[in-house]
C-alpha cells in the first residue's frame, strides 16, 4: 500500500554520499525534503540535484533538510556530484542515498513498474518535524519538478501550522489566506483580531502579519 498523508515516514537506515543516515535520527527536528530520481548521469536529474543544491540556503531558512535517492551506488554518485556542480555551477552537500537493493524505494513505492523495474520515478516527499508525511507529488522520469512550488508548498505547510489557515489557489507567502470552516467567528475574533473578508460564511479571507 502507497503511503500517505499523515502517515508516519518509515524509517530506514542506509548509506549515503555522506555516510549512513538513519532517517528518524538524521531528520529530528527538521522538515525533510525527501526527492528520489531516475539516475545518475541522466540531464533532468542533473538539472534537478543543481537545483537542489543551489538552493541550500532557502532550505535552511525554512529548517528543511534535502534527502536525494536514487538507485545507483555512492560510488557513482560521487563521481556525478562532481559533473553536477560543474555543469550546474553549485556545491551539492546535501545526501544522497544509494539504494542499490532497493529497499527505501519500494517501500516509499517509488519504483514504478510500467516505467521502470530497476529505476525510480520522481517521488517528493514533506516530512515534518514530527516525521509524518505532510505531501506527496509523484513526477513522470521526462518532467523535472518546479522548485519554487516545492518552497512554496513547504512555505504554505508552515503557515498553516504557525497560523491556524489554509491557503488558497496560487497562493505565495504575503498573501491573503483563509480561515478555515473549522474555526468558528468567535473563535478567528481571537485568532484573527485584525479582522477578515467573509465572501460567504465558508469562505473567509485575511492577511498575516507580514514577517
Ligand atoms: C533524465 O534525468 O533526463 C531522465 C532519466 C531517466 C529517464 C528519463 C530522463
């Protein structure tokens, strides 16, 4: 069975292109972002880990760890990380695991048998601090993931948890957000004292203070 949201994220122990991790110590107390790839030395995923890589520090801004797998060996991932940072222009020192018996890639269901037996697909997992998977996304081996929307998603996760809201359509950080039905009007009185837009009594609309 596929895992899902809200699920807590199985724990493995396995090597790495920087030693062996096991994910429920390495994660404590970070958000993860947890991405598997098709191969070494294929383009997409070159451009994919460059971009990772290069946006080291937004991660660490918002307490998020990357965690890479694919199913090749630490030995050929080191070897690629160096045409990574060449062709990519970035210094990747995030892990990437090598899950050669793939053993975390079955049981995170990322090999995908119509598409490949050996390889997987492009899997994205958000791990919270609390190690329960908040979102899934699955992208075909031809498509590379949009990076901003994976900030973005984590950006709208933590504003939900700091702030009690949900986020509406093409929401970005600074806008208007919404007070869910859960919440009654005495209670977002409290909440929310700077007040909010009802467009109908299921649907209202405020501002954040801005950060
Ligand atoms: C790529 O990274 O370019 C790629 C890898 C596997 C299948 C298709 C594309």
């Amino acid at each position: 069975m596929s895992l899902r949201i809200g699920d807590i994220a199985p724990d493995f122990t396995i090597d790495t292109t920087k030693g062996p991790i096991r994910l429920h110590d390495w994660a404590k107390g970070s958000w993860v972002f947890f991405f598997s790839h098709p191969a070494d030395f294929t383009p997409v995923c070159t451009t994919e880990m460059g971009r990772t890589a290069q946006l080291a520090a937004d991660f660490a801004a918002r307490n998020v760890k990357p965690l890479g797998l694919s199913t090749d060996t630490v030995k050929e991932h080191l070897k690629w990380i160096d045409d990574v940072n060449d062709t990519q222009d970035t210094d990747l020192q995030f892990p990437i695991i090598a899950d050669e018996d793939l053993v975390v890639a079955r049981t995170y269901d990322m090999i995908h048998p119509e598409e490949s037996q050996t390889a997987a697909v492009r899997s994205v997992f958000i791990i919270d601090p609390a190690l329960k998977i908040r979102l899934t996304m699955t992208y075909p081996m031809n498509v590379g993931r949009n990076f901003t929307e994976i900030l973005r998603v984590i950006d709208a996760l933590q504003a939900g948890d700091a702030n009690r809201i949900a986020t509406p359509a093409d929401w970005i950080p600074g806008g208007k957000v919404i007070i869910p039905p859960s919440i009654s009007n005495a209670e977002a009185k409290t909440l929310f004292p700077q007040g909010w837009k009802e467009l109908r009594p299921y649907l209202r609309l405020t501002e954040l203070a801005k950060v």
